[in-house]
C-alpha cells in the first residue's frame, strides 16, 4: 500500500502525552499540568477498580466507588449488580460459613437493593439465590452463568466503561487516534481486498469493553441529527440504535460519544508500548543516556535487554567526533532530559534499556544530527553527517543543498548578507551547476537577497521537516531500522485520505483526532481548530474543506436515507445511488421488491 507524508512533530507530542498518561515515562511533577494529573489519577482509579471486581474483591471495590464517583453509587442498578456478584463470590469460598454469609449479604444488601434497582431486578434476585443450592461444578445447574468467571469480567468492564465517560477520563488521544486510523485502515483494505498488514491487525483486539450504562431519569425523548447518527456509527462501527445509544449518553454530543466508543476498544498494550518507545528513541523523546538508564532504579523497556552500570565502560564508542556530538547532546537533551522510560507498571516483564553499543550509538547520533539542524546549526550538522557517512552528501546532493538554504535564509534574515553571498557562491552555486534540478531553488533562494532586512526567507525548506527527513535519509544510509510506528502512521494516513475520498466527505472527527494536523506539513502554522473540533456537530464538520470535485452529485438526505435504512456505509450508499439515477425510490424498489 501507498504511504503520505507525516507531520512528526505533531506526532511526537501526540506519543509524549499518551507516555505521561499511561505512567510509561518519568517525569517531573512542573511539567505537568493539573487537568492531566487529574486525568491520570481518575483513570488510575478506575483501572484499580477494574482489576479489584475482576478479582472478585467486590467490597474494596464499592468502597473504592464510594470515593471516587460516590454520584455513581446513587444508580440503584450498579449496587445491584455488585452487591449480585458479592453474593456469589461469598458462596465462591465455600463452606457453610460461606453459605450463612451469603444468606445475610441477601437480607441486608441484596434484597432490599433489588426492590429499586429495575423492573427485572426482583426476578434475578431470586433466580441468584439458587446459588446457594447448585455449587459451581454442578451439572446442568440453572445458575451456572452467575458462577461464570466471565460475567464478573463483563461487570467489571462495564463498570469501567461507565466510569469512563462519567468521569470524563477518556485514554489518551494517541490510543484513540491509533484506535480509529486502524479501523480506518482495515475498512479500506477490505474494501479494496487488500491485506491488513500484521501491526495493523494486532494492535486492536477484537473484544470490546460494554458501552456505558445509561439510565436517562429526565422522561425527555431525545433527537439526533441524522448526520451525527451515521458518523458515529460509521466512525465506530456501530449499528444504528447503539449509536443513538452512545448520543443519548452524552446529551447529543457526538465528539463526546466518539471518544466514549474508540475508549471501549481494547489495545494490546504491550505491542503498541513497543512500537511508542521504538519511536521515542529514534525521535530522541526520552533519555537514553548511560547515566540515566544505569541508574540506581532499573528502567523498563520492551526491547528484551538489560544492563547495569559496570557495562557501560565496555561498550563500544564510534571514532572521534565527541566535542560535535556533546554539544549535540547538551541541545537535544533539553527535550528529552525530563523523560525517562520505566515501562508499563502492570508488566510483569521488567525490561532495561541497554547501554549503547556500536548500532545505539550511530542511533543516539542521528536523533542529535536532526536536534542541531532544528537549532539551525548547520556546520556542526554536516560536519557530523560527514564524520558517520563521508558518502552521504554525495548520494544525497539535494539534503546537502536544504541544509546549505538554512544556513544561507539564517544570515539574510539576520541581516548578514556577505555571509550569505559566500555561502550561495562556495556552497549553493556549485551544487546547482552539477545538479540540473536544483538550480530553480538557487534562483528563488538567491531572490532573498532582494528582500527587507529582517524580512523571513518564505521559499525554504521547513526546518524541522528537513531535520527529520536528514535523519531517516541518514538512518537508512546506516542500516538503522525505521521504528515501525512511522510506517504504521503512514500507511494508515494514506488509507484515511483514501477512504474519505470513497465516502465524498472529509472526516468529522478528523480536527477532534488531531488527524488533520498529522497530515500537514512539519513545520507550518497549524490549521487546526482543537476547540471547534471539541463543540462542533458532524454535519459542521463534515462539509469543511470539501473540494467541489469530490462532492457527491446527490442530495446529502438521499444518501443518509439510504444508510438509515438499509444500514450501509457511506461510500455504498452513494454507488447505490449512482447505479439506480440518483433515485432513492428505485433504489428500494429494486432491492427491497
């Protein structure tokens, strides 16, 4: 499949903040802010309440709500259902201690809770007492799925789900942007029998959490736009009454209910774990230097290696050059100092980053290589390009030329023309002469000379895409591994705009996911609105940025009656449509007659 091109910093502060919200990384407290601390601890709640039902630890887990979501616990149904499943852990212990337990846990919680729960809830309070007759192991027993471990997990996903979106916690924006671009991803391949590659396919587990237990006390009888109904069950990949569902839980909000549904996805963490510290050493995000992953407290990482201080004496160290790459370091660590991996706390695989060997250390130098060009220290960058790969520049003449740009737009805009001059005739002319190709960008470049002092070069390279494209040509040269991430990204991007252009639209949760800023080019000002994004209805977003050309040639409720009613996704609606004349009448006469 095709691949686009990827806004990497947007990326990396995508991947830092799902780092600091999943605990993966070290981080001093100054650097993050209380809505995210807040976040983190909600989430942290709610984990440890999961983890204590699915344990059958149901009293520690009441009490655990009680504190956290105490409004929560008004819901008569939800006590009902812990207080059922309390009563059947009791009974789990055996014995008939566990049995008189049990009978008082009946008379004192679980009888008089079933009274106000629901309509239903009487009826299964009886049927549960059956229990205390049929033991688990008890063949063909009528409450054999109360004694099932499955249904406690059921519970307690549930609880979790609920908790979600009643707390607003919502994962990180990164799981949920990976979460839809997959799904995005796999619906285009489909479509165009194409295979899901391996990551894609593994990452999203296909089991999904239950969505949030709604109980609407208001009597109000709600509305939804049609628009928002089928994007939220287009985008999730619902049927049409669990998107209404997801609508009526957050009052009609559907980039609320989006999130509400990706967060019901489950991830397999410890894949996309691997993947985001993959891409965090390459991207130079977080600390890998040998003081820090040799200290004291063991540092987690998926790589599989582990390593102690006594090894870093050993490891191999790459020529000369130290004084270029330690001032490299000084400048790169001023982002990634403050970031120290320690991994997933409920792994139980713990894992150390290993001190740098011969591969690591050519890795740690192309991160700082991308770090002095982004600083616009161009001598400095191409002195150390030269040192790693003295052919590079040969190979790669128009990198050589960007990179020359920089340091040539630096002094015109610091008002440094002489400067400038001997670089455009010692570096940029000769460059041009040999290559044909480039000596279009020497004439516009050559046109700054022209311009205000002060006034910015506007015809250069981006600085920061440059940087990054320096350092994939370079650690491609030097046999270095792309991180698969970036190769997920791309691939994913490429199938959105793909998919998108089936369904004539463009994404309503694209500005939500931060897709659109993903797609655009590194270094220019972003278009994206995060608060118009947050508050604004499909439909809104739908119609924004639309080319004429790929507008469908039908009215937009012709195509959303088609989807309501024969449950189609978009793109089939329209060449529905397009076969039966635009006819929304002969299209039902024709496959429903």
């Amino acid at each position: 499949m095709e691949a686009t091109a990827v806004n990497w910093g947007a990326l990396d502060a995508l991947v830092l903040d799902y780092c600091i919200a999943e605990e993966l990384v070290v981080v001093e407290d100054d650097l993050v802010d209380d809505s995210s601390r807040g976040n983190v601890a909600a989430r942290d709640a709610i984990r440890q309440i999961r983890s204590l039902i699915e344990c059958g630890a149901i009293t520690e887990s009441v009490a655990l709500l009680t504190k956290h979501a105490s409004l929560l616990m008004q819901d008569q149904r939800f006590l009902f259902w812990l207080y059922k499943q309390h009563f059947i852990e009791i009974l789990r212990g055996g014995g008939n201690a566990a049995r008189l337990q049990a009978i008082e846990c009946s008379r004192s919680q679980l009888g008089p809770c079933a009274l106000n729960a629901y309509p239903e809830a009487y009826e299964e309070f009886k049927r549960v007492l059956l229990a205390l007759i049929y033991d688990s192991d008890y063949q063909n027993s009528p409450v054999a799925e109360e004694w099932c471990e499955a249904r406690r997990a059921n519970l307690a996903a549930t609880v979790a789900s609920t908790l979600k979106a009643h707390m607003h916690a919502d994962d990180p924006l990164f799981s949920l942007t990976i979460c839809y671009l997959i799904s995005v991803h796999n619906a285009y391949c489909m479509r165009k029998n194409l295979p899901l590659g391996d990551i894609a396919s593994d990452i999203l587990l296909k089991d999904r959490d239950p969505p949030p237990a709604f109980q609407d006390l208001s009597g109000e009888v709600q509305t939804f736009n049609e628009v928002d109904v089928q994007a939220l069950a287009q985008a999730a990949e619902l049927p049409r009454h669990d998107a209404i569902h997801s609508l009526r839980y957050t009052r009609g909000d559907v980039m609320a209910a989006l999130k509400n549904e990706l967060s019901r996805i489950r991830i397999n963490t410890s894949i996309l774990d691997k993947l985001v510290w993959e891409y965090c050493v390459y991207r130079g995000l977080i600390n890998t230097s040998p003081e820090v992953s040799s200290s004291a407290d063991s540092v987690a990482s998926p790589s599989g290696r582990t390593t102690d201080a006594m090894d870093e004496d050993s490891s191999p160290r790459i020529g000369s050059g130290d004084t270029v790459c330690s001032r490299a370091e000084e400048a790169d660590s001023s982002r990634s100092k403050n970031y120290r991996w320690k991994g997933r706390r409920s792994s139980k695989q713990q894992m150390a980053v290993g001190t740098p060997d011969a591969a690591f250390e050519k890795y740690r130098r192309s991160v700082q290589i991308r770090q002095l060009i982004t600083e616009k220290k161009i001598p400095e960058a191409i002195q150390e390009v030269e040192h790693l790969d003295p052919c590079f520049f040969e190979n790669h003449p128009q990198l050589l030329f960007q990179m020359k740009q920089v340091a040539f737009c630096a002094l015109i805009e610091a008002g440094d023309h002489s400067r400038a001059l001997e670089i455009a005739r010692v570096d940029l002319g000769p460059l041009a002469a040999k290559h044909a190709d480039l000596l279009k960008p020497l004439k516009e470049t050559v046109l700054s000379l022209a311009r205000n002092p002060g006034e910015a070069c506007s015809n250069q390279t981006p600085v920061a895409a440059l940087a990054a494209s320096v350092q994939m040509t370079l650690s491609a040269s030097l046999g270095i591994r792309e991180p698969q991430l970036m190769k997920l990204m791309r691939t994913c991007l490429f199938a959105h705009t793909e998919w998108f252009k089936v369904q004539m639209c463009s994404d309503p949760f694209a500005d939500l996911l931060q897709i659109n800023l993903l797609k655009e080019e590194e270094g220019a000002p972003s278009k994206v609105s995060a608060q118009k994004a947050e508050s604004g209805s499909a439909e809104e977003q739908q119609q924004q940025q639309v080319p004429p050309q790929e507008k469908p040639p039908f009215e937009e409720s012709a195509i959303l009656t088609i989807m309501e009613w024969m449950a189609l996704p978009r793109g089939d609606a329209i060449q529905l449509l397009v076969d039966y004349h635009g006819s929304v009448e002969e299209v039902f006469a024709q496959l429903m007659g």
